[in-house]
C-alpha cells in the first residue's frame, strides 16, 4: 500500500518533535451490500474508503491525525499534524528499522466477494424473501441485507514493528415481520464470517429465511414477558453477548487503568462461578471477530480471561500494555484509519462445561429461556449491564412453555457470573455482531453453551 | 458558488439520457481533546470528505459512495452506482428529489466564530473541565472521561433535476464521565453541554452535574418491582422520542412498520402531547435550510394535542403516499441510503418546573439513566424495555436512589400514558430537543 522508504520517513516526520512513539496505519477498504424490503430489491450500494492515521505518544498524551491521501506529502502533513498535537519536548532524528510481524494464518478466503456478479447477490435476497413469505400469509414483510467487506490494512511503528492484513467478511441477515390481531411482531436470522462468498456454499438460505419467518409467527402468540427477578436459562450460542458485557468491556485494561471496571486489581481473585472459564481469541478463523494481525499490528492471541472462575488476565493494546510493562495481548483494534486504536474483544466466548442441556431445562422450576439475544450495554465501573431478548419464552415446571414479547434484562457483572449455576456441554457460536464502544464499532463474535444463572432482574410488564 | 457545490454539479452534468442522477457531498473538519489526571490524554484533530451517488433508471436504483474527492474519486463513483442501479429491483416510485417551489428558512449558520477557534483554546477547556469535576466533591474517585468536541461540516446536494442545495452545520460540546465512591461502592454520572461556539458552553455547569448526579446515586439499592409513574429527565425523553419519531416516518408508514400507520385524525396520545417536526427553528441543533436529498426544511405537525396529525417523507414516500415530500430526507452518513427521518423535534412544553412537575407526581421514578434502548425497544411491535437507574419521588420529592432496574411498557401506551410535560426545553444535537416528562403506569422491576 505503500513503499518502505516512506513509512520510514514518515515515522521519522512524526518524531521529530520528540515523541516516544509513532505509528502508520493506512487502510483500504472496499464493500458492497444490497438490500431488499417490501418485496423488492430497493438498492444495491457498494463504497470504497482509503486512507491512513498517523499516531505519536509523547509521555501521557496521544495525537492522532489522518488523511486520505496516501502520497508522501499527505503523510508526512498527517504526521506533523499528529506530532503537534501530541506536543513532545525533545527533538532530533530516529531512525527506523521494519521488521515484518506475521499473524497466524487465519483469511482462508475460498472466493473473493468483489470477483462475484452482482445479480448472485441479488439472487440471494429474492430466494430468502419467497421462502420466508411461503411460511404463511401472516409473514407481512421480509426485509433481506447481504453485506460483504474487504479491508487491506499496513501497521508500521517506532518499535520496528511491520504488519500488512487482508480481512474479508461476509454477513447475511432476514428480518420477518408476522402480523395479526395481537399487533405486529419480527423474527430475526443472521450469520457471518471471516470468509468470502462460499459462506453461501454451506448456508441454506431457503431455511435460514424461513426461521426468521417462524420466529416471528411463534411471538405472535408471545405474551408479556415477566417483571422481576428468575432464574435464566440461555440457549447455547444465544447468550455470548451476556458475557461480552457482564464482564467483556470491565476486562479492557483502558478501563482498568482508569479504575473504571469492577474487576481492577482482581486478578487471581475468585470472581465467578468455579464453573465458567471465559476465553478471548482472534485466531478463530473463519470465525467473525478473527484476524490475523491487529490494527496495531500484533498477531493475533488466544487469551484466557476467567478460569475456572478465577480472573487470570485482562485484554491489552499497545499504549496501555507500554504503561503497565508487558506485551500487548492482540486487541487493539479500531473502526477505521479515521480513529484510534483501543482494547477491544474479539471472539469471547464460555468454554463448554460439563451438563446436558435437556437436563439444566428440566431442572428448572420456574423462569425464562431465553433462546437468543439481541444487543447490551454496560456501565463498566459500576458492573451493571442489560442485554435484550429477541427470542425467549417461560419455562414452568422444567418445560419450555409460552413465547415471550420482547425485553431486556438487566444484571451486575459480578453478581451474575457468581450466580451461573449450570453449564451445558453444547458449545456453539452466536451470530456476528457489532460492538459499539466511545463511538466506534467494530465486529465482534461471541459463544457459549446453554447455562443458567440463578438470578436475574427480567424486564417485562407481566406480574 | 462554493467549490462543493461546484463539484456535486460536474457529477450531475455526467447524467446519460434517462438517468436521474443525484450526488451528495460532505466535507468536515472534527477536534476531540479528552484530559485525564490533569495531562491531555489525546488530541485528535481530523478532516474528513466524502461523495455519495445515486442514480435511477427505469425505476431501478443504485448508490455508491467514496471517502475521497479527487477527480477520478468522483467519476468511479458515479460510475459504479449507475452499474449497482442495473442489478436492484424495479419500483416505480423510486425519484429524486425535483424543486418544489417551498423556499428554504432564513436560518443563518455561522460556523466562522467554531472554525477559527484556536486549538489550545480547546485542549485548555478539556483540561479546566477534568479538574473541575476532580474538586467537584470529596466523593469523587475520578474522571474517565472528561472532553471537548466539535465538528464544522458542510454538505452540498445537487440533481439533474435542478436541486442545488448547500447547507452548514457547527456544534461543539464538552462532556464528562464521573466515578463517585463509598467504601466499596462506585456510582457513575455523565452530564454535557452544548453549544454552536465555545462562548455557549458552560463548563463549571457540565462539572457539576456530573459530579452531584453521580453523588447523589450513592447508596442506590435495587428496589421491589412495581407499577409506577416514571419522570424521564430531559435527555432521556429526547432519546425516547427519536424512537417514537422512527414510527412516524412514511418509510415505516409505507411498509407496514408502524404501529401508528392506519391512525390518522385519531388520539394516540393524551391531549398535553403536541409534537412537531421543526428543523426551521433557529434554536434546534438540528435546523437547516434544506434536508439531505436537498429540498427546504419545513414545519411538519405530527402529534397535535393527542391527535396524529400525519407523517414525515422524504421524495419517495412523498410520490408513493401522494403526500409529498415534508422535507425529511435523512441519510446516515455517506454510505447510507436515502431514509426518512426527524432532525429537529420538540414536544409543546408544559408550565411545570422540574421540581413541581415531581411534585404533581407524588410518588414515582426519576429516571436519570437509560441503557439497552437498541436491544429492549422494538419499534415495530412498540414494546419497549429499558435499563434504568435514578431517584425514587416519594410525597412529592426526591428521596433515595435506586439502580439495576428495567422500565417497561409500550410505545404506544407510553404516548396515552403521558401525565405531564415540564416547562424545561433542553436543546440537544439529536433528532429531538428534551424536556421533563411524566409516563404513567410503567412497570418497573427489580428484586
């Protein structure tokens, strides 16, 4: 992306001043997506985004500037523009030496999504809007996205480090909308991963469609969801995203080392149930948070955060792993070249335990089953964190019974994973997500088998 | 002319026979200083260009976007979305914009007095800003974030149907993120300030309802459940209308989305709710003179004392409802497609103060946070579930604070439920201003 001998220079401009630290990070991006809603296919979009961030650390402080032009003048203006703002005292002249850093090789992609024809990727969307319909007259609307990505990014910095990644992602997602006497209701199907087009080469559209279709025709008889405190049991692969914010964002050593996370100063402390072993890994190819180098340029790690309920380490990047003295741990990540890298998770996921599923159903008098999750959100000082249900229904007497309406439930971190009582032996990925965090967003996946946690505030409308 | 719109005409002029063509560019220029433990954490100072085409033929549409505007930038982008427009399906209301005659409002932006501002200026109020909400209070364990932020854009529009619209936005803000402490327990506020140059910010006022909001949360408990009426404060509320604005747009209208859909001229709210879509009012963040597909902004009455009056559209759902565009074309960022959505709504406000408005409430929550509002609100179905945090209102005041709480109820119940509305307009750069407002019958579940 670009030659050698400028990086070189350009890291060179961004020290003059006397930085402890610069880095180039220049990005090429190129996506397209096609939507359908309404029965037809409303627009296909694809954009094209390049450019590079240049960043110095001078003592405490971080500048940060970018361009999109990738010339060496635009360079070199971005580098100054990020070396005053990050203001070193000194000055003089560094040199650099790159030395290339390679990942684990993690982008097995069978087929380029920019080398497909456009009308397959229509075809996709017109086949999940006839199947999802064929569920029924009361499927009023389907809403259809495919979306592909491609991001070709080079790391460069000040300690030598030389790092190039060619990340290739693909999503698919069906949105049914049932409608009747009881109002409106919508099911959801979507899947994703670190590949290229052959994700539909194993996916059966047809059926995916069709279970986002009965999902919304099952909530059409969904009655209000509790209100108050129950046991929970969540679903395997439905849950993930529980632990990426029960205790996910309170384990990024930014909040830590603002002791702005419950879990600071806690490690080798006993901060969960003995029963959960939580792992963070970026080498899970093809698995949708997977790369193989960051977007600082460090490999990505398989990184145990909680074993056997004892916390063992957080999640570092490369400015807060400089101030505490150690490597970072693979996850400094970041939207884009037009922002700064943070800790961020990758695929974090509950290692498997030991019960049968069936079982931690049976075992349940009275609660909620929640068969799959939506989004969350999480204060990480204080530890309190909501995730919604997009699929659940009311367990009674060991059996699953009646859909629930949607709504959130809202937990503490600490508490919650102390209160996981039963662990499956089913281990399953979720669905892709998105995880938003001081304004940026970047993909992220999440995993775990069906468990249960003794208590939990659902926030429903029914006594 | 300006150089942007210059450039949106040379796209448009590329038109082929047949083809409505329309290009959409931005320009910005964005700083964000954070401060911590007394040294400027990070400066980050950063100009940002973009182009967006759509072009339509024979009803079928296509966009592209680029982050660039160089020459050849804007040529591939123009050609690839008329390439992308042969492979979407065909509608017959698919449309640009074409200029309808309303004249835009005489709305004057002054962005000058934001862009000249030197950046020290800038890094020394990020600073002032963390000491402040430091000393705030002996309870104060720290500030995660402490920060000044601005962003001057500029954003041209031009059609081979004749639209020829520029429009020019500044606002900067600082925010903070305080932790307040006990023995072990930690509680957390945030509180920010507003304005469209530095003069505007109140900086000593941003420090110290974080702090007091975040003290004030000490000894929180999570209470029984029960049905109760909910006060949201003035942020919450704005953040609670977007939602309820996403229903009213002839997007969801169209395709069957709202639950409001069929319900023109009938009572969906109590008769106190007046809402209207106003980005002509020169005291809205969110005012222009045009909208994103480029027509003038407008008045658009929605709720009109309880009574759903009509919807908001951009040119599409205007041609398909045969309503016309109300001025609501909305995109979300450069490589969104053309929605409809608000950018300036108000609800009519009341005569009560805050504190009189708790007191006309008697018993009741506060709410001072909300969390989880993209996963517990379906605008479709209206269910609506919230992670909350805030200040029980007992005989009519403030009394403990309570947290790890849900508040739920409907959308649509929510509007019916609406008991009071404060008297306290806040100006926010959201889709909506705030302003105190009291929900009945909520259910609120804890232990």
């Amino acid at each position: 992306m670009i030659e050698h001998d400028v990086i070189k220079r350009t890291l060179q401009a961004a020290l003059r001043t006397g930085g402890d630290f610069a880095e180039v990070f220049a990005e090429d991006r190129r996506g397209s997506s096609a939507r359908l809603d309404d029965g037809r296919l409303q627009s296909f979009n694809s954009g094209r985004d390049k450019g590079a961030g240049i960043r110095v650390v001078s003592g405490e402080t971080t500048g940060y500037a970018h361009t999109a032009d990738l010339s060496e003048e635009g360079l070199r203006a971005a580098a100054e523009a990020a070396a005053g703002a990050a203001r070193g005292g000194g000055g003089g002249t560094r040199t650099v030496d790159l030395n290339r850093v390679q990942g684990p090789d993690v982008n097995h992609v069978g087929v380029l999504p920019e080398t497909v024809e456009k009308d397959k990727k229509a075809e996709l969307l017109l086949r999940a809007d006839v199947a999802a319909r064929s569920e029924g007259d009361a499927i009023k609307q389907v809403i259809a996205v495919y979306a592909d990505n491609r991001r070709r990014i080079l790391v460069a910095n000040s300690d030598g480090v030389l790092a190039e990644d060619d990340q290739v992602r693909t999503r698919f997602m069906v949105q049914a909308v049932a409608g009747a006497d009881t109002g409106m209701q919508t099911g959801y199907e979507s899947t994703g991963f670190t590949m290229g087009f052959e994700l539909f080469d194993q996916l059966d559209v047809e059926e995916f469609a069709r279970t986002a279709a009965r999902r919304a025709l099952t909530k059409l008889r969904a009655r209000p969801a509790p209100s108050g405190a129950l046991p929970v049991v969540i679903n395997r692969g439905g849950g993930g995203v529980m632990f990426h914010e029960a205790c996910g964002h309170g384990l990024e050593a930014d909040a830590i080392m603002k002791e702005a996370s419950v879990y600071a100063g806690r490690v080798g402390e006993l901060v969960a149930s003995p029963l959960v072993t939580l792992v963070d890994d970026g080498t899970m190819g093809p698995e949708w948070g997977s790369f193989s180098v960051d977007d600082e340029g460090k490999p990505a790690g398989r990184n145990v955060l909680i074993q056997d309920g004892v916390l063992t380490d957080y999640m570092w990047d490369n400015l807060r792993a400089r101030k505490a003295d150690r490597p970072s741990s693979g996850n400094g990540r970041r939207e884009s070249y037009r922002h700064t890298p943070m800790v961020r998770m990758t695929n974090t996921f509950l290692v498997n335990g030991t019960e049968d599923p069936d079982e931690i159903v049976r075992q349940t008098p009275y609660g909620v089953y929640v068969a799959s999750l939506g989004g969350g959100q999480v204060d990480t000082a204080t530890g309190d964190f909501v995730f919604g249900m997009t699929e659940a229904y009311l367990i009674e007497d060991g059996q699953i019974t009646d859909p629930l309406r949607d709504a959130n439930l809202i937990g503490n971190g600490p508490e919650s994973l102390r209160n996981i009582d039963a662990v499956g032996n089913d281990f399953a990925f979720g669905p892709p997500g998105m995880c938003g965090k001081d304004g940026q967003s970047v993909p992220v996946g999440d995993g775990n088998p069906t468990l249960r946690v003794a208590s939990l505030t659902v926030g429903g409308t029914a006594a | 002319m300006t150089e942007l719109l210059d450039l949106a005409d040379s796209v448009v002029a590329r038109a082929k026979e047949g083809e409505l063509v329309e290009a959409f560019l931005t320009r910005s220029r964005t700083t964000e200083v954070k401060a911590y433990n007394g040294d400027v954490e990070s400066l980050n100072s950063a100009a940002s260009a973009g182009i967006a085409v759509r072009v339509i033929v024979d009803g079928r549409q296509g966009f592209a976007y680029t982050g660039a505007l160089d020459d050849p930038a804007l040529h591939e982008t123009l050609e690839e979305a008329r390439d992308n427009a042969r492979f979407a399906g065909v509608d017959e209301f698919n449309t640009i914009a074409s200029p309808d005659g309303v004249a835009p409002p005489d709305l004057v932006v002054d962005t000058g007095k934001l862009a000249g501002t030197p950046v020290d200026r800038k890094v020394e109020l990020a600073l002032q800003l963390e000491r402040a909400a430091r000393a705030g209070s002996p309870h104060i364990r720290g500030v995660d974030t402490a920060m000044y932020g601005d962003e001057v854009s500029v954003s041209a529009v031009a059609t081979n149907t004749g639209v020829r619209a520029e429009t020019e936005s500044g606002v900067c803000y600082l925010a903070a993120s305080v932790m307040a402490g006990e023995g072990a327990e930690t509680q957390t506020a945030f509180w920010y300030g507003v304005g469209r140059h530095l003069d505007e910010l109140d900086l000593d006022e941003v420090a110290r309802k974080a702090v007091d909001r975040a003290v004030r949360m000490l000894g929180a408990k999570q209470p029984a459940s029960r049905r109760l009426t909910v006060v949201l404060e003035p942020l919450m509320t704005a953040q609670v209308l977007s939602l309820i604005g996403s229903t009213l747009t002839g997007e969801a209208v169209l395709k069957g989305y709202s639950p409001f859909g069929e319900r023109v001229g009938e009572s969906i709210g109590a008769s106190n709710v007046t809402l209207v879509e106003d980005p002509t009012d020169p005291d809205a963040f969110g005012a222009s003179c045009y909208d994103d597909e480029g027509l003038a902004s407008r008045r658009v009455p929605l709720v009109d004392g309880g009574v759903l009056r009509g919807f908001m559209h951009n040119s599409y759902t205007g041609r398909r409802s045969g309503e016309g565009s109300t001025g609501s074309a909305a995109r979300a960022g450069l490589a969104g497609s053309v929605g409809v959505g608000p950018r300036a709504m108000a609800l009519t406000p009341g005569t009560l103060t805050p504190e009189e408005l708790y007191a006309s409430v008697g018993d009741g929550l506060l709410v001072q946070n909300l969390k989880g509002l993209h996963s517990g609100v379906n605008p479709i179905s209206g269910d609506f579930s919230a992670g909350a945090e805030g200040m029980l209102i007992r005989d009519g005041a403030l009394a403990e604070p309570v947290r790890e709480i849900t508040i739920a109820s409907t959308l649509q119940r929510m509007l019916q439920d609406v008991r009071a509305i404060g008297a306290d307009v806040h100006r926010l750069p959201m889709s909506a201003a705030g302003v105190t407002l009291a929900v009945g019958d909520v259910t609120m579940s804890g232990r």
